[in-house]
C-alpha cells in the first residue's frame, strides 16, 4: 500500500488496483492528502468497501448502506433517516469496527439515549433505523448476525392517532368560510369529496385532469425539502390512480382551472404551503364552530362519507389509493353491522 508525494505542493496521493462488483480489476487514483497517513488511510477503507470487508468501520459501511439504499427510498423519508443517522448512532458506533460491535454495545447505547428525554416511539425508531443497517450487513455483505435484533428494541411503536373526521354538515360548514378564499376553496373541495393526501393535492397539473369523463388522475407527490419544490412517486404503487369526481366538483375544478391566468401546462395549479392551509382549517373551525382537525383528517372523512353512503371497503380501498385493504378495516368501527341482516336471511332459509 505506497503513497506517493508531489513535490511541488508537498500533498500526497495514493495510486492502487481493485476488483469491482463485475469482477474487473480497475485503478484508482486519490490525489490532494495533506500527509502520507491520510493518504493510505483512504486506501485501506477504500479497498475494504470494495471487497465488503467487515473490519471496516461502522461510519465505512454505513457509506455502503446509503449507496446501496437511498435511490430506494423518497427523499424526504431518507433525510429523516440520514439525520437519525448522523444524530443518534454515528456519536456513538461511528470507529468500531463492525464485526466487533456486540450485544453488550447496543444495551450500553440503549441505555444512554434512554437517559435522555426522547419519547418511547422515537426511540423505536432510533433503534429500528439501528437493526435495519445491520439487516442489510446480514443480508448482503455476510454479517454473521444482528446485534441490535439479539437485544431487542427500546421505547414503543407510536400508538394508532385519534382517527377524526367531520360529517358532511360539518364540512359544509367549513366551506361556507373558505368560499370567498378560491385556491383554499377548490384546495378543501379536492381533498374533502375526493379523499387525496395532500402531498397528492399538491403535485396536481392542467393535465391531470380530464373534464369529459370527469376524472382526475394521481401519479405524483409533491414535498417541500430543504427549501426546494420536489415533485416524486406517489407514496406507494396503489396511490397511482384514476379518481372519479363527482359533476359539481369537476365543473367547480373547470371553472377554477379557466379563472388561473398564465397557468402553463406542467406547472403546479395548488402553489400554496401546507401551513396556509392548517391555518386556514384552524381560523374556519373556529368561525363555524366545528372541531378542529387535521388535514390528513379530511381524507378520514371521504373514507367515513363513503361508509356512510353504504360502499364496500374494496371499493374505498381502490379509490384512496390504500396499499391493502387492512388499512381500509382500519375504519372496522364505522362500517355498519350486518349481523341483524345475516340472522334474518339465515331465519327466512330455514323456513
């Protein structure tokens, strides 16, 4: 493993030869070190990576993890991640190397951030995030096992939110107030009557839109991160669909789309953030006296109006776009017995 010396600018670069995943021998020149150590250090967690040599550093392979997972997950969700990362394991694992790292490490991290003022869900999360780069080690670069799974988790998964919604009065309510407030009006009727998270809402174009079938079709999200407009997948392959509006909706969408002026074809007709329209929901609830919910609550309410109109969870699930149906029984409670039908039927069979 030599290390080379410019004269000239008196730095140091290291020149070696390795074999890729494909199994072709490459060289690969490193330029610009202040010293020799620095130099061959480079090398050495270079060619460990390359041959996934588990010696390496844990701070090495989680550079292996990121590479080989973050096209693989949205962006938002992999900043949340990588902050994690960097925050709660990194102060902690980042110099040992990880086939040292043991059971008797991870309860000695546990108990340190359990020391500290984080929630019980957090700290699950923490720990997942943990258990999931030595999954991946395990998996696919020959980890003989997971430490932090041995251990097991600390903290507790988040407990199910209060499921709220309004009814359809209390909706109408609420639009009488927005009614003088167009983008917040035609942003409230999408969300209310056609059940799209908001992120959905948010990525809508002209195009999505077709008025003689009256239909609008989801196939984006949009996020604001790191002060920059990203418009990505939805969130799962089932949120890719095509929603069927009601005819007074889609006149109203007509009638919006018509009164924006210089729109261009693939530019975003809802420009507003998320925090206009919380405080738009928080000042309309108050004004008509209905109880304050969230914004994800209003697609709680399409599910419940779609229960209440007598729709099968099959045909809800298909609508909002659910990755299963379990998710749909999670409204179990709102769905109307058919126990007294079922002992009438069986009653009249019998004769």
């Amino acid at each position: 493993m030599p290390a080379y010396k410019y004269e000239k600018t008196g730095t140091w670069y290291c020149s070696f030869y390795y074999t890729d995943w494909q199994g072709e021998r490459k060289r690969a020149v490193k330029r610009g070190f202040p010293t020799r150590r620095e130099a061959l250090e480079y090398e050495r967690k270079f060619l460990q990576k390359s041959t996934a040599d588990l010696d390496m550093k844990f701070e090495s392979f989680v550079e292996l993890y990121k590479e080989d997972m973050k096209n693989r997950i949205r962006e938002h969700t992999w900043m949340t991640k990588n902050n994690m990362i960097e925050s709660k394991l990194m102060p902690y694992f980042r110099n040992k190397k990880m086939s040292e790292i043991n059971a008797r490490d991870v309860i000695a991290w546990q108990n340190e951030l359990m020391s500290k003022d984080f929630s019980a869900t957090y700290l699950k999360s923490i720990h997942n995030q943990l258990s999931a780069i030595f999954n991946h080690a395990v998996r696919f670069y020959d980890l003989k096992s997971n430490p932090a799974a041995k251990v097991g988790s600390m903290g507790r998964k988040e407990a199910t939110k209060e499921m709220l919604f309004w009814t359809k009065d209390e909706y109408l309510k609420f639009a009488d107030y927005v009614m003088d407030k167009p983008t917040a009006f035609y942003a409230f009727e999408m969300l209310y009557w056609c059940g799209i998270r908001l992120g959905e809402l948010l990525a809508l174009i002209r195009s999505d839109f077709n008025f003689e079938k009256s239909t609008v079709s989801i196939t984006k999200s949009y996020q604001r991160i790191g002060r920059k407009d990203v418009v990505t997948d939805p969130k799962t392959p089932k949120s890719i669909r095509t929603i069927s509006m009601p005819d007074f909706l889609s006149e109203e969408m007509q009638e919006y789309l018509n009164s924006i002026y210089g729109l261009k074809e693939n530019e975003r007709i809802f420009q507003i953030s998320k925090s206009y329209l919380h405080k738009t929901m928080t000042k309309g609830s108050k004004e008509q006296d209905v109880k304050r919910i969230r914004i994800h609550d209003l697609r709680h309410s399409h599910v419940s109006l779609l229960i209440d109109m007598g729709f099968s969870a099959v045909a809800i699930a298909d609508r909002v776009g659910h990755e299963s149906i379990d998710i749909t029984y999670r409204y179990a409670h709102l769905f109307p017995t058919k126990q007294a039908e079922i002992a009438n039927k069986l009653s009249i069979e019998r004769g």
